[in-house]
C-alpha cells in the first residue's frame, strides 16, 4: 500500500471533480435520457491524437464507442467471426466477401461493396499505413454490388483478422471528402458520432436504423481526462459512469464493488535504441536488462496489480507461456563505466513516471547515467519513433489490432515496421518474423510467434517489464459494460444505466 503522503490531497480531488462536473454539465440534454434510459457518460484517459481519423489509433476510440464497425469481428478466442461481412473464404492469394445486407450508415446511403473497397482502399494506399497493414500489400475490388475480393500480394492467412481492425472500419464516403477522413456522422454502428468538441468532448447519439438492432441507451457523452486522478474522481463522485484506465495508485481508495480488473494482452516494456548511443552496444543492453527488477517496479509501482513478465507475451495469451522455453541471449553484460543514456516515457498512463524514475535508480545503480524525458504522449511520439532516446518506456498493447501478436511483433521489431522503438533492424529476426506472419492460423502459427519472440528477446532490443491489467470503473447504476482485454468494446448495443 502507498504511503498516505503519496495520496492526493483533498483540494486535489475537489478541483479534480469540478472539472469533471463542467466536462459533464448538461450532458443529458442532447437527447431526451427518458425516452430510453439515461446517457451513458464516459471519462477516457487518451484524448484523439488525429482529428477521430479511424487511419489511426483515434480507430479504438470509434470501437469502443460502437460507431465505427468492420466487416469481421472477433470472438473471445480471437477467432474471426461475421459482422458487416457475413461469410468469406479463400482462394490462393484471395478472399471474397458478402457484404451484410441491409445496413445503412448514419448519413442514410447504403453500405454496398463500394463503400468497402473505397474505405479499405483508402487505408491501404495511406501513408503511413495502418498498424495492422505493415509488410501487408492489399487492394480491394468490388465482384458484384454485394461482394468484395481482398488481394494480397502473397498469400495472407490472417486477411480476416486483419479485417477486425478498428483502423479497417468501413465509413461513408462523405467521410473521405476532405484532406483528412472524418468519421462525424459516417459509421454504421448502434451510436452515431454527431459532435467533436477538439481534444475535450464527443457526443454520440443513439442510432434507431443500427442493423443489429437499437442500442439499449440514447446516447454517449465523451470526456476526454488524461488525468488519472481526474478520472477516478469522476467515478467516485458519480459525475462520470464509465471510467477508462483508472491508476492503480487510485483503484485502492475506489469502491472494489465499483472497479474491474482484467489481464491486458498489454506489456510494460523498455525499448532500447540499438541504433546510436549506449545501447548500440549489445553488451551494455544486457547490462540494462541485468539491472532492471521487475518484481520491484511491480510491487512498488503498480502495489501488486500487475504480472512479472516472461516475455512480450503476457498471462492473457496462456498458450505463450505454455510453449515458451529458455531464451540464449547474444550477448553477455557489459560494464556501464557511467555510460550516459536519456530515457523517455510519457504522463498519459500514470504509472509511466514512476516506472520511469525506479528504472532511473536500477539502472543508475548499475552504472549508467541516467536522464528522463517525460511529457504527454502526443508531445513525445514523434522524437520516440525518430529514434531521440537512448531508450523509452511504453506501455504497449499486444495484440490492439488484429488478435494476433504476430502484427505487433513486425510492426515493432521488423526491419521495416512502423512502430520500431528501437530502430531495431536484424535479418535472422525479420526471417522468423515473416514466418510468424505467414503460417495459417493455429497451432503451427503460435510456435511460429513464441520463436519470433525468443529471436527478439535474445538481442535484448527490448526489455519486457510486466504484464499489465486494466482496471475499469463501472458506476453502481451501469448494465453489461464491456470488459474487453483488446480495448476495443466498451459502450456497446447492450449497454445502459438504470
């Protein structure tokens, strides 16, 4: 348990909920509540990074939200399963679609197999690509008024899952007539977006035309609350219903009965710059990954609420630690000799800081240098992914795009991934990595993944820390919340408060 002092003081928590209080003021007006329930009120952690655009990450948030929809979806098990697409199957390098029959989208024009290949299309051709279409070369085309065929320019066993892809959602086109796609008014989901209010707010309103049905409440109301203590005093004070990411330093004064703690296909890891500085060195990467104590950044930081990690794959894909085995490392530590290294992390996630400054210690105690750069994650991506630290923590999700990790690991460690931290670049590794991607689904494919990990963690290009669970705050009144490990379902259909 964190000291008292560590707590924030009550002023804190009062000018905490009446900022929240505002945020939330007159919510329920946008919709008559009374004709079907009150309006759900969410307080998430990440405000849009990209206008909404469903090109980027701002695409969970559309999911989340039940706007947006794709063609597939997927189940419990990561299996693909029907959605805007009603069946598929494969030839060679194609797959052919059917497109659901009868959906609308919030705009009132007609979901066909043009509006499909228009808004994969799009995806495919931009620049950067989606995540979930790295190392991924596809095109879309329209066989008849109801079907579409994927290509790929090899054969892809993952097509369908990549399709569940909240970065795939499949839009209106007046969402594509600007320089930028906007999704306001262009879904096909159970709530339609109708407001933007920048980095604060959103407004969605309940979409009666939905062709799975009508959503339970009339609407949603968004408040955007980077502030984990912020959020946790919404819940408590009962200005918001729904509470996205409550800190772990905030879930032990919460009611239990209130919160929800799930393992994440989500690791806390510390990427190395195997590019220029220290960490070129492969010896002086082991010698970090030597000097980092897991156990104790899980104890002291997250008070428990978290798992050690074996590897980049976490207690919520139970096959990873059921096939993993012992990994050989290249190389042995080094000596640090005051080796001197930056860290970067950002505020977003509460805990980044303080894993930060307890790496800061470790590290410091093993003879490095050590430096922090901490600011909101929106103010420092672009100097992570240029490659501006010698290393940065992150809190990274493992499985956010397709359901399977194979994505993750290529866009994070191949060669020529969008996502690569550590400007990692390694042939054997992008061999195994290819592998991964290319094996058919089950069990072949997941020995595949475990060893494209193991050639990962053997370079010591990334340090995993832990494995972490997400803690939702769900009001006393609120029915049938998601709880989904892959962040993308939170409001659905099914949802209302009493």
């Amino acid at each position: 348990m964190r000291l008292p002092a560590r707590l924030f003081p009550a002023t804190a928590l009062a000018a905490a909920s009446a900022l929240l209080t505002g945020c939330f003021a007159g919510a329920e007006s946008a919709t008559d509540a009374g004709a079907g329930g009150k309006r759900v009120r969410v307080a998430m952690m990440q405000p849009p990074r990209s206008g909404l655009s469903p090109l980027s990450d701002d695409a969970f948030k559309l999911s989340r939200w039940s706007t947006a929809e794709t063609l597939v979806r997927l189940d419990e098990d990561g299996d693909a399963q029907p959605a805007l697409a009603t069946k598929w199957q494969q030839s060679g390098r194609t797959w052919t679609f059917e497109i659901r029959d009868g959906v609308t989208f919030h705009d009132g024009t007609k979901l066909d197999a043009e509006s499909v290949v228009r808004s994969l299309t799009k995806a495919a051709t931009a620049s950067p690509k989606p995540r979930i279409l790295d190392g991924v070369e596809l095109t879309a085309e329209a066989e008849d008024a109801d079907t579409v065929t994927v290509t790929t320019a090899t054969e892809d066993p993952l097509v369908p899952q990549r399709l569940s892809s909240p970065q795939l959602s499949i839009l209106a086109a007046k969402a594509y007539r600007g320089r930028t796609v906007d999704p306001v008014g262009a879904g096909t989901g159970p709530f339609e977006l109708t407001k933007v209010n920048g980095t604060a707010s959103a407004t969605l309103d309940r979409y009666a035309a939905h062709w799975g049905g009508k959503a339970k409440a009339p609407g949603i109301d968004v408040t955007f609350v980077p502030d984990g203590t912020a959020r946790a005093a919404a819940l408590r004070s009962g200005e918001a219903d729904i509470v996205e990411a409550v800190p772990v330093s905030q879930a032990a004064v919460l009611d239990q009965d209130l919160i929800t703690e799930v393992p994440m296909p989500r690791t806390n890891t510390l990427y190395l710059n195997t590019a220029k500085g220290a960490f070129k060195d492969a010896s002086l990467r082991a010698a970090a990954r030597e000097a980092i104590d897991a156990e104790a950044i899980v104890k002291g930081v997250y008070e428990g609420r978290a798992d050690v990690a074996e590897g980049l794959l976490g207690p919520a894909l139970p096959w990873a630690a059921e096939l993993r085995e012992p990994v050989t490392r290249d190389a042995g530590a080094g000596e640090p000799n005051g080796a001197a290294i930056t860290i970067g992390t950002y505020t977003d996630r509460s805990e980044m800081p303080e894993v930060a400054a307890t790496l800061q210690q470790q590290l410091q105690k093993a003879g490095f240098k050590v430096k922090l750069d901490v600011r909101e994650y929106t103010n420092i991506e672009s100097d992570a992914l240029a490659g501006r630290f010698d290393a940065f923590v992150l809190s990274r999700a493992t499985v956010l795009d397709s359901g399977d990790p194979a994505a993750y690991l290529y866009s994070d460690f191949a060669s020529d991934g969008t996502f690569n931290l550590s400007q990692f670049a390694d042939k054997g590794v992008d061999e195994t990595l290819k592998k991964a991607a290319d094996t058919k689904v089950g069990g072949a494919r997941r020995e595949a993944v475990i060893a494209a990990e193991a050639a990962v963690l053997a370079t010591d290009a990334a340090v995993p820390m832990l494995h972490e669970r997400v803690i939702q705050g769900d009001a006393a009144g609120v029915v049938d919340a998601a709880h989904d490990p892959r962040e993308r379902e939170l409001v659905t259909v099914d949802t209302y408060v009493k």
